[in-house]
C-alpha cells in the first residue's frame, strides 16, 4: 500500500545552518513522483521540490535539495543556510503512477522551527 | 490569477445538516483532489477526480460525496455533517507528469 512516513514531528535549527528533514516511502509503483511542500503558518502550501523515481540526479531548487535514495526508498529533504522565514509545517507527498497524475498522498508533516 | 478557489473559506454546521464546498480551478488541470488537514495528521486524502466526470475514493471516502460535472469545479458533499468531520479542508488541483497541485486556500469547516 502507498504510504508517506516523517518520523520528525519537529526539528530546531540554528539560523545560518543547513538541516534535513527525513522522509520515507513505500509503493509497488515503479514509476512515481515525490514531492516536498512547505506550509507556514497563514496556511498556503507552497510547492519547493519535486523529484521523480527515473530521475539520476537528485533536485535542487536554490536552497533546497532533495537527497534521494531510491533503495531505502527515502526521500529527504535539504534546507541549506536557514533563515527565520523557513519556519513552517513541511510535508513530504506521493503520486503514484507518475504519467497518469493518479492519487497523491501525504505524509504528517515536521515543523521546523528556526532559531535566531 | 485567480488559481485554485474555494468557497466558502469558513462555516459552521450542527450535527446533522448537510452542505457543500466547491471548488473552481481556471488552470485547465486533468486532476482534482480533496483533502483534510486535522492537526498532527498531515493532509489526507478524501476523494479525486482524474478528469470530468470520473470520481475515486482517497484514503478517508466515508461520509462525503464528490462529483465533477465540469472540468474546472469539483464538489465536496456532506450528506450528514458529523463532529468528527471538522476540519480544515483543501482543494487542489494538477496537470500530468512532473507538476506539483496548486492548492487553494483551504476551508474550515467546525459541526458542533
């Protein structure tokens, strides 16, 4: 069965460093899409990264990366040089069947809160 | 640039009553979705639709109804709203492929 798991309901980082948020997943699906999303606290989600299961090198989009490993099945996420406006709920998600735009999951969700 | 809209942004329900949300999308997108945000539990998915007139069952169908009679509006219905369907509730939008769901900006629905 699809499922998205965040073990880190909350993370603390100092201003300036980088910090990971952990996620990992499981599908039959070969072919898939993996997403990161950010929701502060006026309550938008806010899309940051996107990776797909064929892709070979892992995303970045400026200060985010996503760290995949495809065999732990695990996607992570890489906020470089934090800053005060990064803290936010963030949520790893799942679409299964990449090309077919099917059913796309969430997992719980890590807060992170930035600290000056 | 309108996006992803949902209506209404707020209401309030007593046990029993039914009502609607609906939400309208001017992107031209194949595929629909619900979902409910309840604290501490991330968004979870009610029902989505993968293109006009087709509807399926997300992870948390029971007690609502959808339909998609027009591409760009997709309903979510509360036959007998329940306490345990308060919630904030999403609606998002996506194309095929590698394209992430534009999302609305939610709706927060309390049935006392």
């Amino acid at each position: 069965a699809q499922k998205i798991t965040q073990t880190q309901p909350g993370m603390f980082v100092q201003e300036k460093e980088a910090v990971t948020l952990d996620c990992t997943y499981d599908t039959s699906d070969q072919s898939y899409g993996l997403f990161w999303y950010k929701q502060p606290s006026s309550g938008e989600m806010i899309f940051l990264i996107y990776q797909g299961s064929y892709d070979e090198q892992n995303a970045t989009e400026g200060r985010y990366s996503l760290n995949f490993q495809k065999a732990r099945k695990s996607a992570n996420l890489v906020i470089s040089a934090s800053q005060l406006g990064d803290s936010a709920m963030y949520f790893c998600a799942m679409r299964e069947g990449m090309w077919g735009g099917f059913k796309t999951i969430f997992g719980a969700g890590t807060r992170l809160f930035v600290k000056a | 640039n309108a996006g992803v809209t949902q209506t209404p942004k707020f209401r309030v329900l007593k046990t029993g009553q039914s009502m609607t949300l609906l939400c309208a999308q001017d992107m031209n997108h194949e595929y629909m979705y619900w979902y409910r945000q309840d604290p501490g539990m991330g968004l979870r998915l009610i029902h989505y639709s993968v293109g006009e007139g087709t509807t399926a069952k997300g992870e948390v169908p029971d007690g609502y109804n959808v339909s998609r009679l027009k591409k760009q509006n997709f309903l979510l219905g509360l036959e007998s709203a329940a306490p345990s369907q308060t919630s904030v509730y999403f609606c998002a939008s996506s194309n095929l492929g590698n394209q992430p769901q534009h999302f609305g900006d939610g709706t927060r629905l309390s049935i006392l």
